[in-house]
C-alpha cells in the first residue's frame, strides 16, 4: 500500500482515538479495540483475519504485563496495608535530621513508587506530607508534596513493573525488561536531586489553598521524629476528625476524602487505576496490626531489584548457554523476581504480623481490582500496536519521519509527547508510540542498550507536559489544595523539566553506547 496512504490511515486513527477517549469518554480499553479494528480493515487485513490478530496481539502482549503488573500490585498492596510507606517515611527522616524533612520524604517516596502505583502511593503519603511540612514550618504541603508527586509520577512511567513501561518494553523488547528496570532506577537517581533543587524554586511562592485543604493542614500536628512510626499521631482531620495514626493506617481517610475535589471528568482516564479507594478500604481496623520496621519494607522492595540484577549482570558475564547463566538467567527473570518478593511479604509482613489467611488473601485479591483494568487497557494497546505492524502503518509514519531527519530516539519520545499532551493518559502514549515505533526498531540494527534507551524515551514522552487532561494531574493539585493555574506552575513544569532534562541525558548516553 501507498506510504502516503498508510500515514493518512495512521492521522485518521490517531483522530478517532483522540475523539473516542476525550470528547465521547469512551473507555481507553473499548476505544483503542475500535480504533485497532477499523484501522486493520483501512490497511487491508482481510476481514476474516482481524479478529485472529487482534487476539494474536492481546495475547503477545499480556503474557509479561499480567505477571509483572498482577505480582507488582499484590507486593505493594501489602507494603500498603501493613503501614509500609509511613515506616520508610519515618526512618529516612530520623536517618537525615529534621533539617532534611523534604529530602528524605522525597527518597522515601521513590522507594515506595518503585512497587505501588502512583495514585494509590501519593493518597497513603499525604497526610505525611501534611505533617512534614508542618515540621518543616511551611505554610502549606505544596513545598514538600510536589516534589513527592512528580517523583512518583516520574517513576511510575520509567520503572517496572508498572503498566506503561512495561507494555512498551514487551513490545520493543520484551528479554530487556531487567535492563529497562535497572536503568530506569539509575535514571530517577539524578532526577530525585533536580526535582529537589528545581522544586524549592517552583513552590516558593506562598499558594492559596482551597478551604478544605487549608483547613486540615491547620489542623495537622507537626511529625515527631523517633520510633520510627510507632504510637506517633499528628491530626489531620478538620471538620471530619480523620487522623494519622501510627498503628492504625487510618490516615488513608482523611487523604483520601479530598479526592472528590477533582471534576468527574478529569478522572476518567485508564492511568486512574482506583487506588483511592483501595486505600480507604484499608483504613478499617480488621486488618490493623504493629508496623513492619523500616529495614524489613526496603528490604522487600530491593529484593527484586537484586535479583533481577544478578540476573542482568550475570548473563553478561556468564558464558551463554552455560548451565549458570540458566540459574542465573531464571533467577534474575522480572516475574520471578517479583513472585520471590511478593512470597516473602506474604509472609514476613502478613503472617509475622498478625494477619490470617483469609486477610492475606483478601488484601492480594483486592489488590488485583486496579491492576486488571490497567491489564485489559494494556492489552488493548498490544491490538492496537499489533495491528499497526502488521498493516504496515508504524511503519510508514516513523519511515516517514525518519527520512524527514527525525532521530529514532527523538522520534520515540515526540510521538509519546503528542499522545500524552492529546488525551492524558500516559498507557495510551506509551503503548501507542510503541506501536508506531515497533516495526522501526524490530527491524533495525540497534543494540540492546539503545533499544532500553528508545523505551525509555517513550516513557519520558508519556510524563512530559503532563496538565489538565491527566487524571495525575488533579490527584496531586487536589490533595495538596491547589487551583488549576497553580497546578499548572508546578505540576506540569516540574514534569517537563525531569521529562526534557531527562530525554537529553539518554541523548548524552546514545552517543557513547
């Protein structure tokens, strides 16, 4: 078919797409399947071949993401509901000293978002932040929680094992998942520091709080540094008398309460995953008991970090093929990694500490509700990518720009940029520029490291610009008081600069690699 054609197939989809998602409201799970199967009858699949490759796509695609996103929620709705986020918290802000409150938050946060997604992890932390900033004499949370948002945002895009991430690498390269997650960390090292430095400079200013928010920030009690957590409480309720409770995780309540602040149609998109009231469900005292200890958490969550290190770093040096590349290979396998760690917080954190099989199994299984909705829109995304491959389409559109001087790695971040700043939903960016991009790269001579470079890029396209039409957006202005312009100046900039400042670090890398 006609290259141009194939490009005006690819503007046509990418407009009905843009269509369905923001101004119809459709699901981005039902939108992307009817977007995939008109595009694969415009690029002449036969009509009794499109339902085979749609299924052929669902399925190439879920086979990591189900794992790696089912066994990463289960992890982190443990670390959740046993109280873990608040004990990392705590002791990264005894191990700096008072004088440190924002930075070590800032360290907590990046550890806690590596396993739990963003908007559940921001909604457990806030009333930390609250009591943080008291601490810290600030006027409002902003100072200390932007940061923290952006942060977490920023790792919930560039690290494994969340959603986004993890399609596009199962698409571009599914064997360099461990790379991916490894360079992703090392990436949101220097990230942490600039966010910090830039943040401080962004909420300077002294912002206007909604009622609400201003209210229960003057009703927060300042944090109390030492015993890490334990039988510490610093209210933060207003009129509804919610507090933080060291013991009891209630302070997921008076967090989660401010959510309803936030239009109905600015969280409507699939990035939303309905963490807030997985939260609140856990505020109920059936599944209460003593907090883990800050070492136990950190341990758990760098547990699969190690091994999937090993695993990298062993079939580098390793002879290929030998039996102990295998061992190391498998032990080193994302999924495994992560079964391992999810097996020992069943334990070390669930039946250690009081909980029964019924509640392991209730907090694992409640867990799973978010995560299957971020899986089915993953997969759609799989059909959709699938279907551009095999048309030829992404093709065309990144052969299109290549030729028009457009470097692959730009290419992959820009065309993630446009769908991200079109719709807000950062899987739908990620998945979609994928898909253009796949055919490119599968069929290129490029390295592994240039490869995780280019999934990267894409990443970094899906949290750039990130503003009012991103369901992250509202989640963190609402819970911190802030009115649209304001989350405007700090939110969207903050994203932009780790995006861009990051995207030009990879372009520092891909020189060498």
């Amino acid at each position: 078919m006609d290259p141009l054609l194939l490009v005006g197939i690819a503007a046509g989809a990418i407009a009905i797409l843009l269509f369905t998602v923001i101004k119809l409201k459709w699901p981005a799970f039902v939108a992307l399947l009817v977007v995939a199967v008109l595009t694969a009858l415009a690029g002449g699949i036969p009509v009794q071949d499109v339902v085979p490759l749609m299924i052929e796509g669902m399925g190439g695609t879920l086979g990591s993401v189900a794992l790696l996103v089912g066994l990463g929620a289960m992890l982190g709705g443990i670390i959740e509901r046993t109280g873990g986020a608040e004990v990392i918290a705590h002791a990264a802000a005894e191990a700096l000293g008072e004088k440190r409150l924002a930075q070590a938050l800032l360290i907590a946060s990046g550890l806690v978002a590596i396993p739990i997604f963003f908007d559940v992890a921001f909604i457990i932390l806030v009333p930390i932040i609250f009591a943080f900033a008291k601490a810290a004499g600030h006027r409002g949370p902003v100072a200390i929680g932007m940061p923290v948002a952006v942060f977490m945002v920023f790792i919930h895009n560039t690290v494994p094992p969340h959603p986004g991430i993890v399609g596009s690498t199962t698409l571009l390269g599914e064997d360099l998942m461990g790379l991916v997650t490894l360079s992703g960390i090392v990436l949101a090292i220097p990230m942490c520091l600039l966010v910090h430095l830039v943040g401080k400079r962004v909420t300077s200013t002294v912002f206007a709080l909604s009622p609400e928010i201003a209210e229960k920030y003057a009703g927060t009690g300042a944090a109390e540094l030492g015993g890490a957590g334990h039988g510490r409480r610093a209210a933060v309720g207003g009129n509804d008398g919610a507090a933080v409770d060291g013991a009891s995780g209630s302070s997921h309540v008076a967090a989660a309460s401010s959510l309803a602040l936030a239009p109905a149609d600015a969280r409507t998109g699939d990035d939303f995953t309905g963490g807030g009231s997985t939260a609140v469900s856990s505020a109920d005292g059936e599944l209460a008991g003593r907090r883990p200890s800050a070492g136990l958490v950190i341990a758990l969550i760098l547990l699969p970090i190690l091994l999937i290190a090993l695993g990298t770093v062993g079939g580098l040096l390793l002879t290929e093929g030998s039996t102990a590349a295998h061992v190391v290979s498998f032990l080193g396998a994302p999924a495994f990694a992560l079964l391992v760690a999810t097996l020992a917080a069943m334990y070390l954190l669930g039946m250690m500490h009081g909980w029964g099989r019924a509640q392991i199994s209730e907090v694992m299984d409640g867990a799973l509700g978010p995560a299957a909705i971020v899986i089915l829109v993953t997969g759609a995304g799989g059909v959709f990518a699938k279907v551009l491959t095999e048309t030829g389409v992404g093709n065309a559109v990144s052969g299109l720009l290549l030729d028009a001087g457009v470097p692959i790695l730009l290419l992959a971040f820009l065309v993630a940029l446009a769908f991200k700043v079109a719709q807000g939903s950062g899987t739908v960016a990620t998945l979609s520029a994928a898909g253009i991009v796949q055919g490119t790269v599968m069929g290129g001579d490029y390295s592994s490291m240039q490869v995780v470079l280019i999934i990267l890029a894409i990443g970094l396209g899906s949290v750039s610009l990130s503003h009012i039409n991103d369901s992250g957006f509202w989640i963190a202005t609402k819970f911190l008081g802030l009115s649209v312009a304001d989350g405007l100046r700090t939110w969207t900039v903050l994203t932009s600069v780790l995006g861009f400042t990051s995207m030009l670090l990879l372009s520092l890398v891909w020189m060498v690699v």
